[in-house]
C-alpha cells in the first residue's frame, strides 16, 4: 500500500519520488507500507498553503473551529478500534496501550473542542476614569509540529487540537516510524471538514523534514516532542530567530515506595510504568528507589512478576510486553546494559534480546532489572528507553527524595506510601513537572497540563488550559471612551 503526503487538501507524493517502507518492529517480514521521503520542496509547498489557510482560518470565530474537532473526535471515536489495531502493527505496543492512545486523542478533541466557547481572556478595570481594558488570545500563524513515534496519536493531537482551535494553521510532520497513524488522524481531520490547507502531512525524516521545518521562516512556532538532543538543536536555532519554540523531551522517572507502603500496590505500578509500552515512555518508571526497610521483601515480589512478563506481538491477548520500535533502539538498550555491568550493578532479571519463537522476526527484548545501583551511574543518569529499570536504595524520605531529583531531567514521578505527611513533603521537594502518589508515573489525564523541569523541556506545557498559552500570543486591548487624551501613570485621578 503506497501513501502520500497531503498539503493543500491533496494527497500528493513527494517532488522527488524518493519513498521509504514502514515496517512492523514485531515481524520485519510485514510491510505496513510505503511513505514519500519529502524533502524542502515538499515542506515548501505545505507551509505556503498553510500560510494562505491561515488568512481565512484565524476569521472562523472559535466556536465553529471547535464544531469541526468535535466531529474529528467523534470520527476518531469510530475508527477507534481499527486506529489502535494498525498503530500496534505499526509501532509494536499491545492493544490495549494502542486503544489507550487513541482515546487519548478523543479525549483532547472534546476538550479542546469546548474551549472553543470559553479561550477566555480577562476584563479588568482600567486605572483612568471612561476607559475598557481587556486582554484577549490572539492565533499565531503557521505551526510546525513534530511528534516522535511512541503516542503515535495522543501526541500529535495534544499539538494539533489545541493549535487548530487557537486559529492556527498546522505543518505535520509525524515521526518516520509511525507514517500511518499520522495519516489517519489527518485523513479524519478532512472528513471533518477542516478547510484546505489548515492541516498539511509531510512525511520524511528528521534532517530531510524536520530540520527545513523548523528553519522555515515562515513557520512561526515549532511544537517538538522527542530527544532532548534534537530539542536542543531546535531551541539553539530559536534563541538565533526569536521563534517561539515549545519542546516536550526526555525523561528518567522514578518511584519510590516508602517503609509504610502497600507493597503489593506498588509492584504493580512498577510493573506497569516500567515495562508498559516497553518502556518507551516519555514517562516510563526508569528508577526505582526502595526504602531498605522493605527493599528485600519488594524486590523477590517485584522481580518473579517481570520473569513471568510474555513478550509477544501486541495484537495478541496473552502479550504483556511488545517489541522495541527498531533495530537501533535494540542496541542502544543492548549497549546500556553492557555499561550496567561494566559499572558494577548486579543484573537479576533479562538483561538479553528475546529471540524465541515468532518473536525472533521482531525486535523483542527481555525486561531488565539492575540492583544496587549507584546513583551515579550511567544507567541512573541517562535516558534509555527501553525495558530497563535500575534499583537505588535509600535510608529515608529525604535521601529517597535526594536520589530521585539527582537527575538532568524533571518529568514524571511517584511515591507509594500511606503516610500524608511524607505524601506531601515529597509533593513538595520532587524536582518533577508530575508527581503521582500511589500511582506509577505514567497514567497522565488530557485536562492538566503536562511537562516536565530541567532538561525536560523549556518551560512550556501540553494539556489542560496550559497549552493555549503555547498556540496564542496576548494582546491588551484599551479602549477609552472618554473623549480626551488621558495619560496612564501620569494623569491623577482626584477622588472627591
Ligand atoms: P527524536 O529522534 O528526537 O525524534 C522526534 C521527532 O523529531 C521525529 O519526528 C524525528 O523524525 C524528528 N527529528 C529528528 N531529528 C530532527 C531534527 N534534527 N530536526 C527536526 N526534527 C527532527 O526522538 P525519538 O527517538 O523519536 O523519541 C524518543 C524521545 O522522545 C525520548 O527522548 C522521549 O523521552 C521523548 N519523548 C518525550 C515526550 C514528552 O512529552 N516529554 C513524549 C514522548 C517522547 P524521524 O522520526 O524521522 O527521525
Ligand atoms: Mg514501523
């Protein structure tokens, strides 16, 4: 099956002809299809229609642009289970993480879709007598959005929901290993009845695309979510331009579970925030900090449990755990261990590629547990994105809390314990855009925002009411009715 972009209300192929082939990382064997390898040319021709859709787009009052996401929701919603079925042949995650990322984006669609009635500005008195103040949200202009290939879906809608309901024109370029889910949820945007132009697909990699997007000039904000090492890039050639840049990047989560907790509780939440999505989240549980009083009795339960995980291709029921997105990313995991080892933790569960039956055509990989890791490490330091997770162990709540913000990142984070004041000292100290008390670090809900400090992002955040200040800019209206030259500051108003 060949696919192509569509820039203008077209679906067209690139100017070069030049394709790439979308594969399932749980069979190499299974094409999923062929997408164009677009170029400057291509991204071109989509932002000079996206910057003439604009024109007309930014008049539609907001209300009707939310009629139009609204029904993009409900289509989303229909299409529901046959998006999720090729989003896990496209990117590996079992079915049921795959139907969660579609609701994800339903989700955003309706909330987005009743901002449409409030985008609320402020009034406010003015400091002169006969005179209006008010502040109201203004669209941008062009966005570029680039998304990565975990949440093929939900992140792309977290962007492009929220861009489009703002009066924003949008360039879409999804990540190269997700093509497809990308192309559905633009195939939905049209048959929603989005005007020409407004949303543009152009599929290509990140140098190829990507790079010629963000340095468009006539791309007025760039809306990333990746690497921190690309985030950087973007964010260095937006200090150079003045673009509003808002970056959502990596991640080293980690959970504590604290003497008083309930333990059973959390083994489950580090099962699933390590090894849900097969630890390709952004907000994956790569840490795990145990008070030492239970540490013994947590780990025998928690490391029998990751044995018992079944890898498989996630459109099977019995499946757990899924294959890595790539080749690459194998040996990168493969390549981290190595440096575990080297630096002297003790490996006590995978620590292998799994390559037994139907998963030896995919790029499966053991879930891996580190014990007595120093918090120096490398494999404590660093982002892997893969099903590793490394255990610290702590003497109290400030060591714990010592060690979990001993990170360049700030996402996600999480303390089990029943304890409320030990709850809300760590509400207080963990250094993280998310905390999670008694819940895994991943599980985020569309309606707040979402983000991380640190290296996790440059301050902007996804979600809730937070994003519009990424896809608007303010403006102060004052409007004085009282006939004559006032001057603020200057003139005095007597009060008799
Ligand atoms: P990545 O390599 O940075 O790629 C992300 C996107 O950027 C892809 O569409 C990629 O295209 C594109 N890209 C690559 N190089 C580029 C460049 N020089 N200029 C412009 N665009 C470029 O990240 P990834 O490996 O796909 O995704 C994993 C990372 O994303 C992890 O670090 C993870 O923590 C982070 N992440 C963060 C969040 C969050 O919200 N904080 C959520 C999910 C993931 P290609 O696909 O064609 O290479
Ligand atoms: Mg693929």
């Amino acid at each position: 099956m060949e696919y192509k972009n569509f820039i203008n209300g077209e679906w067209i192929g690139s100017k070069s002809k030049q394709k790439f082939e979308n594969r399932s990382p749980a069979n190499w064997e299974e094409l999923i299809g062929v997408f164009p390898r677009s170029g400057p040319e291509d991204v071109d021709d989509a932002v000079a229609a996206a910057e003439q859709a604009f024109k007309k787009w930014r008049l539609v009052p907001a209300p009707k642009r939310a009629e139009i996401i609204f029904r993009a929701g409900e289509l989303l919603r229909k299409s529901k289970e046959e998006i999720s079925r090729d989003m896990t042949r496209e990117m590996g995650k079992v079915l049921q993480e795959t139907r969660g990322d579609t609701q994800e984006g339903i989700d955003t669609a309706y909330y987005a879709a009743g901002e449409g009635r409030r985008l609320f500005g402020e009034t406010t008195p003015a400091e002169l007598p006969n005179k209006f103040a008010m502040s109201i949200r203004q669209p941008i202009g062009v966005c570029g959005i680039i998304s990565p290939w975990n949440f093929p879906m939900a992140i792309p809608t977290w962007k492009i929901f929220p861009a489009l309901l703002c009066g924003n024109s949008v360039v879409f370029k999804p990540a190269s290993d997700t093509p497809l889910t990308a192309l559905k949820l633009v195939e939905i945007l049209a048959e929603a009845g989005l005007p020409s132009g407004v949303i543009n697909l152009v599929h290509g990699t990140g140098s190829g695309v990507g790079t010629p997007l963000v340095e468009h000039p006539r791309v007025k904000l760039v809306s990333f979510t990746g690497s921190s090492s690309v985030g950087r890039q973007i964010a260095a050639f937006g200090g150079k331009t003045l673009k509003r840049i808002s970056l959502e990047l990596g991640g080293k989560n980690a959970q504590i579970v604290m003497d008083d907790a309930n333990l059973e509780l959390a083994v489950e939440g580090a099962l699933w925030g390590a090894f849900g999505t097969t630890g390709q989240r952004c907000t994956a549980t790569s840490r795990i900090i145990l008070h030492e009083k239970i540490k013994e009795k947590f780990l025998s339960v928690f490391i029998e449990r990751v044995k018992r995980l079944r890898l498989g291709n996630g459109l099977d029921s019995s499946t757990d755990v899924g294959p890595l997105i790539s080749e690459g990313q194998r040996e990168q995991i493969q390549g981290y261990v190595e440096i575990g080892k080297k630096e002297g933790a003790k490996l006590v569960a995978g620590g292998r590629p799994f390559e037994e039956g139907e998963c030896k055509k995919g790029w499966f990989y053991e879930p891996t547990v580190f014990d007595e890791v120093d918090q120096k490490m490398r494999i404590a330091q660093e982002e892997i994105f893969g099903p590793v997770v490394s255990v610290l162990t702590a003497r109290s709540l400030s060591e714990a809390i010592e060690i979990l913000n001993d990170s360049s990142y700030g996402l996600s984070s999480s303390i089990y314990t029943n304890n409320v004041n030990v709850a809300l000292t760590a509400i207080r100290d963990i250094e993280a855009g998310i905390t999670y008390v008694n819940g895994p670090t991943i599980g985020a809900e569309v309606h707040l925002p979402f983000g991380g400090v640190k290296d996790t992002g440059n301050g902007h955040r996804e979600s809730g009411t937070a994003v519009l200040d990424v896809f608007t800019e303010w403006k102060s209206v004052y409007i004085d009715y009282s006939g004559k030259l006032q001057k603020a500051q200057i003139d005095n108003v007597v009060i008799q």
